[in-house]
C-alpha cells in the first residue's frame, strides 16, 4: 500500500477554514472530560483510558471520515476516505491508541483546525505503514521462554521435516501456464536496475527498508497484469507476445511479528503473508484469509536451533488453525542471502534447496512472483467443501443406497486439532443438527473408521455411519518429489519418541554391531470424511453428576460390546471421543463412543503393537502406562495394545473430568499436573503419572484435586484405581478373561449412582 503524500494545497487550506472542525472537536473533548488534561507537549494513546477513548476516537473518526474536508481531500484522492474507514472498522478489532498521538495532542493542545488536519493525514500515513496485527489462536504466555513456546512444534516436525527434496522446483514452479510471467517479472525488474534486478534490494534486511523494497516491487510489477505492462524486457517477447497472461490474484501484506528471544533482533526480521487481492481492504484480515507466508531476517539460520524456520512454523500453526482442511501451504524464509521455499502438510515440511539470492536473483524474484499467481489448487487450499453465498455443503457415498449424498453443513467446525503433523481431526454439525461431519487425515495402511463403524453397527452405544468419502492422500500431494534419508532435518533435544516420519534407531549392542531401523520415510495419510450419528453433547458439557457418571458407565459398557461382539479395539479413550446422548432415544444409552480412527481389528494383531520404535497412538493425557513405558524405553519393541489400557483411559478421562469442572467461580480449576501430560515427551509423562498415581500420592496429588462438585467421587477413584493396578501396586498386565476387569469397574459406577441424587 502506497502512503498518502502528505500535502494541503492553498485551495484546500482555504477550504479547511471555511469548513471549522469545532462541533466535532468539543463533542471529543467532552466525551473525553473525565482524563486530565495533558501537561507536556503531547499525549500518548496509553495514557487515554481505553474503554471510553477507544469509543470517543472511533466517533472522531468518523466525524471526520463524513466531513467536507475529507470529501474535498476525496475528490483529489479516494485513499484518505478509504484509509480512514478502515481506521475506524479496526479499532474495534484492536488497533494502538498509541498511533493517535499526534492528532490527540494536536486537539487538547488547542491546535488550528490545519493542524489538525495535517495530523489527521499524518494518522492516515501511519496507519499505512503499520504491520496488520492478525489475533492469534496460540499466545505467548508472559511467563513463558521462547523455548518453551516452540517446544510443541520443535516436537512435532523433529522427525517429518525434509529439505533439498528432489523434484521440489520442478513440481511447484515449472510447468505452469504462469511460467512466462514469473520470468518476463525479473526482465522487467532487471531492466528497471540496470540489468541488475536486486539492485535496489537492501544489503541489510531490516523491516523497514526490507518492506518499502517489497512494496515497491509488488506495486510496479505484481499489481497489474502482464497486458497493462509498459514495460518490454530487453531481448525477451512483449506482453502481446505471451499467452495466457496472468494478473496478480495475491498480495503481499506485512505481518505484525511475534517477540523474539533476542529483542535487539526485532528490527531486522519481517514477516509477511499473501491474501487474495479479491479479498476487501475494508474489512480486517484473519488467518482464513492466509494464502503463503513468508519470514525474511537478516540472520543466517542456525542449522542446529532452526530458529528462523520455526518463526514461519508458528504461522504456518495458526493457518492450519483457521483453515483445518487445507491440504498444504507455501512458505519461503529467506535468511540474510539464502532462501528456502518450504511447503507444510499434515505429515510434516519439505523444503528446498538454499538458494543463494545474490547469485540467483531470477529464481527469488520469480518465487515472489509465482506465490502471488498460484491458483487455489496450486496453493493447497481446500477444495472438498463446496461454498457459494447461499450455503456450505458436502458430498459423500450413502452408507445404505452406496449413491452419492449431498449434505449442508455449519460454515465453522466445532471441533479442531491443535496441531499441525497430526490426523488433523475437524468437526462440523450438518445444519439440521442430525449429523456429524469428521475430517481427519488417518494412515494409508489402516483401514478406514468407515469400515469399523460398518462393523460396529449392531453395538449398542457406538455412533453409526451414514456415509463417507476419502478425499485425497499425502501420497498424492507429494508425488513427483525425491526423498531420502540424507534429507531428514537434524533438530536439537533427541527424543525417545516421534509422532511419524522416517527415524534411524542406532543402538550399540554389546553382543553385536550397530543396528539401523528404518520406518517410512513419511508418513502417508488419507483425508477422509464421515457422517455420522448422533451428534451428541461433550462429556464435559454434562448437566449433572448424575450425567457425568451415566455417561461414562455407557461408554464403557459400549466399548466392551465393541471389543467382545464386533473384535474392535478403540485405542484412542479420551473425554473428546465420550458423548453423551438421550437414552430414551438411543436404546438406553446415555454415552456412546465415537471417533475409531486409530480402532483395530483383533485380528490385526501384528498391528497392534504399541511404542515400537517410540512411535504410540492415543490421545498423550489420557495414555496408558503401559504404552507409555513402551514408547519411552528404546530397548523394548513395543507391547500390545491391550483392552485394559483402554479401561485405563477411560479413568484418566473421569480424574480428569472430576478434577477439571465444577469449581466455583472464585476457585481455579486443579489443571497444572494435566499440563504435565499434554506433551509429545512420553518419557516425562509416564515418570509423572506413575510418582502421582503411586499409593503413597495418589490421595493427595490426584484426590484433594477433586473440585467440590466431585468430591463424593473420591470413593469410586479409589475402586477404579484399585481394579486396574491391583492392590495399590502399578501392575500393568491384562487378564486373559475380560470381565475380571469390566464388571467391578462397571459396579464401581453403578454403586456410585446409587449415592448421587
């Protein structure tokens, strides 16, 4: 965006005094009585009380925004007017005060009204200079390191990151009907330099000079399309002479950054992201407008901390927050010379080679360039949903009539994953509240959740199928690309344990030599959708004790239906995947079990090995320790996944729970050792549950923590406790005859309910 010359010619200056701002000025001042006057020369904008300044500057703005003034400024540019909406629709969407100083200063300073109008231009100048501050989903906490913050994603590519991938270039940047474009860009930049078409681009990239060049360059070049182009690059075809010429859909925006663990680096990084140029200025931006992200720095990478690469990996979290059935999103860091182009998906990164840019301008101007043409499907934005002004819909095969089936579901989910290389589970609601709609990437060699809810659909107390559809696989996104081994990123803080993605196990063995392990080198995932029913509530959302205790006793009975009459195990008990429903309406049921993507068949039983090769499924806080042990220990090839891990869940989600809800407005929910459990560290977790769930500590770190809504539960705590680890001790076998174990937890909860009313 180019800013506003600030300039008041003598005609408009003669205008500004016969047009006086007086009404418009008192009618501030008085909404702005109760702040005292300033007694320096200025006023900053954090000195304004924010509730009523806030609502007194907005009806400023738009006094003047209708002013003639503004309207005379109009006629000579439609920028101030425009500017100045978007100023005022902001301000609810949290703008600084702070950038109002000079006008508010101007206006309690008793300034003339041309003053105050050169302020008022000077605000527009400022505005037009500010980062666009998009609220982010995954804060920074005040008390929390850098380290700390990033420690998620650190854990999550560790081990499905790749750079150097083979076939990158050509599979997202050659072969496109925009190819000519990107090239005839550089000519035309080049020609503009002298032949040399960096030769404007700053040596020492700073967000200022780094953003005015950006700027500069996308408003010459990327703007326009290539027909409009007074430009013909030397040696090269005219605009008349390319076919297909194609017009910018995207444009460059800066992005306000995020604080970096050295502050003294601030001012030479910027951060930058590319929303469709069809998307209106008018309104502010959000995450669901992100097409690619960039992150460019003055520093060179640090290949052992990846600090610059994890400052786009943030961004590129919160996209796939906002945007959960995106099948992949460009990125580019560009660290002081080398630029890497990166592309994330739900099974991890892939990265380029490092491309020298004073050595190869062509190829970072052409990126730059292609990023802003790339059309939805090249830029990896979801194409499944169906979406137009009237409603949001899908189509999926019927379960019953194996035709297709077209269902109208809820613009938002209700449900989405946290993170990025995961299944990437999102729930929608059809708009008739009957069904609901799941997204998930599940693994390729797995079968589907379709099928198990096909073989489940005589258990009492499992949601049923209505239909289904898969969508595409990773496989498919990233065919054409070469990968190998030697391509694998080396992150810092070894793990025992990885979600997916290719890992080498060395282990010296005294009795042999060492010994290498290989697993894929990615994880192939399949996006798939099921409709299913019924909808249900939370588990969390429970109305009464009664409910809660109902609910959960359902769903334990449901999941030994599931696992003794259609030979399924759940794998995955969590308080996500416990619903409660109306037993009036669903055979007696006032909890039923959803969600068995990580479900296996007893049959499979070579697949049902737990933390082989650290790799474990589940949801981490509600992990058995068991598995936990498994994936934590790099001596063990993992252990069966057992029904009685399941159980063991299923009481992790009633600690939970009883430890979770019902406080009083004025109590703090006893959350912090659950916070101990949601990390990817399996090792820290198993020693944590094992020291709390201990005889000597169980009562005090787990039972005082019972909100008093739970309290009269401490009794059934201790009778779960005491059924699944065996006189106190954390015994972790499973009996060979199910019912040693079903029937006294489910008499456990039956016994409960007969004390609450």
């Amino acid at each position: 965006m180019t800013p506003f010359i600030m300039s008041i010619s003598p005609e408009v200056s003669e205008y500004i005094t016969q047009n006086p701002l007086g009404s418009i000025l008192s009618t501030f001042c008085d909404a702005s009585k109760s702040h005292q006057q300033p007694t320096s020369s200025s006023i900053s904008g954090k000195q304004i009380d924010e509730n009523i300044s806030r609502s007194a500057i907005q009806n400023l703005i738009q006094d003047i925004t209708s002013h003639n003034v503004t309207k005379k400024l109009g006629s000579q540019n439609e920028y101030i007017s425009s500017q100045l909406n978007l100023i005022c629709i902001n301000l609810n969407h949290g703008l600084e005060l702070s950038i109002f100083e000079p006008l508010t200063t101007a206006i309690f300073g008793k300034s003339s009204d041309l003053i105050v109008w050169k302020a008022i231009l000077q605000l527009v100048n400022d505005y037009a200079d500010l980062p666009i501050t998009l609220p982010r989903k995954f804060v920074q906490e005040s008390n929390q390191s850098w380290e700390e913050y990033v420690a998620p994603l650190r854990q999550e590519f560790r081990y499905s990151s790749y750079e150097n991938v083979g076939g990158f270039w050509e599979k997202y940047f050659e072969g496109r009907p925009w190819q000519e474009q990107c090239s005839l860009t550089y000519l035309n930049l080049s020609k503009t330099h002298n032949r040399d078409a960096l030769g404007s681009f700053p040596h020492v990239i700073t967000e200022k000079d780094t953003w005015q060049w950006l700027n500069s360059f996308q408003n010459r070049l990327l703007d326009r399309s290539l027909e409009s182009s007074d430009l013909s690059p030397i040696g090269g075809p005219t605009p008349s002479q390319v076919s297909n010429a194609y017009a910018s859909r995207g444009k460059y925006y800066r992005l306000k950054k995020i604080e970096d663990t050295n502050a003294s680096r601030d001012n030479k990084r910027i951060d930058l992201f590319i929303k469709s140029q069809k998307q209106s200025s008018e309104l502010p931006s959000s995450w669901n407008d992100v097409l690619v992200l960039g992150h460019m720095t003055d520093y060179f990478e640090d290949a052992y901390s990846r600090n610059n690469f994890y400052h786009l990996a943030i961004s590129v979290r919160e996209v796939f927050w906002a945007q959960p059935l995106r099948r992949f999103i460009h990125g580019f860091v560009l660290s002081h010379t080398k630029l890497q182009l990166w592309v994330f998906d739900r099974s991890g990164a892939i990265g380029s080679d490092i491309i020298e840019i004073w050595e190869e301008p062509e190829r970072f101007i052409y990126a730059l360039t292609a990023y802003t043409i790339m059309s939805d499907d090249e830029l990896g934005l979801d194409s499944f949903v169906q979406r137009n002004s009237c409603k949001t819909s899908i189509i999926v095969n019927d379960d019953l009539t194996q035709q297709e089936r077209e269902f109208e579901i809820d613009d938002k989910p209700f449900q989405v994953d946290d993170s990025v290389v995961s299944h990437g589970t999102t729930y929608h609601q059809t708009k008739d509240g009957e069904y609901v709609v799941k997204f998930s990437w599940r693994a390729a060699e797995q079968r589907s959740e379709a099928e198990y809810l096909k073989a489940a659909k005589s258990i009492n107390g499992v949601t049923k199928l209505v239909g289904s559809r898969d969508i595409v696989s990773i496989k498919e996104i990233r065919s054409g690309l070469v990968f190998s081994p030697e391509m694998a990123l080396q992150f810092p803080y070894p793990m025992n344990w990885c979600i997916s993605g290719e890992i080498e196990s060395h282990r010296n063995d005294a009795n042999g030599p060492k010994t290498t392990k290989h697993l894929l080198i990615f994880e192939d995932q399949i996006l798939t959708c099921v409709v299913s029913s019924p909808v249900g509530r939370p588990l969390s959302d429970f109305k009464t004790v009664n409910e809660f205790l109902t609910g959960m006793r359902d769903a334990i009975k449901a999941h030994w239906a599931l696992f003794r009459d259609a030979r399924i195990l759940h794998r995955d008990i969590s308080a996500r995947n416990i619903i409660l429903t109306d037993p009036n309406i669903f055979n007696g049921y006032s909890g039923m079990l959803s969600d068995l993507d990580n479900a296996i068949a007893l049959e499979d039983d070579e697949k049902n090995i737990q933390g082989d090769s650290g790799v474990v499924i589940g949801t981490t806080v509600y992990l058995a320790i068991g598995i936990l042990e498994a994936g934590s220990n790099p001596d063990t090839h993992g252990i069966e996944h057992t029904y009685r891990h399941d159980l063991e869940s299923f009481f992790y989600v009633f600690l939970s729970i009883c430890m979770c809800y019902g406080w009083n407005e004025k109590d703090k929910a006893n959350i912090y050792f659950l916070s101990l459990w949601r990390p990817l560290d399996v090792e820290s977790i198993f020693g944590d549950k094992c020291g709390r769930l201990s005889p000597r500590n169980f009562e005090r770190t787990i039972l005082d923590g019972f909100s008093p809504k739970f309290k009269n539960l401490k009794e059934l705590a201790k009778k779960l406790r005491t059924t699944l680890f065996s006189d106190g001790i954390l015994t972790k076998a499973t009996p060979d005859d199910p019912e040693i174990m079903y029937a006294p937890i489910l008499c456990a909860f039956d016994e409960a309910l007969q004390t609450i009313p």
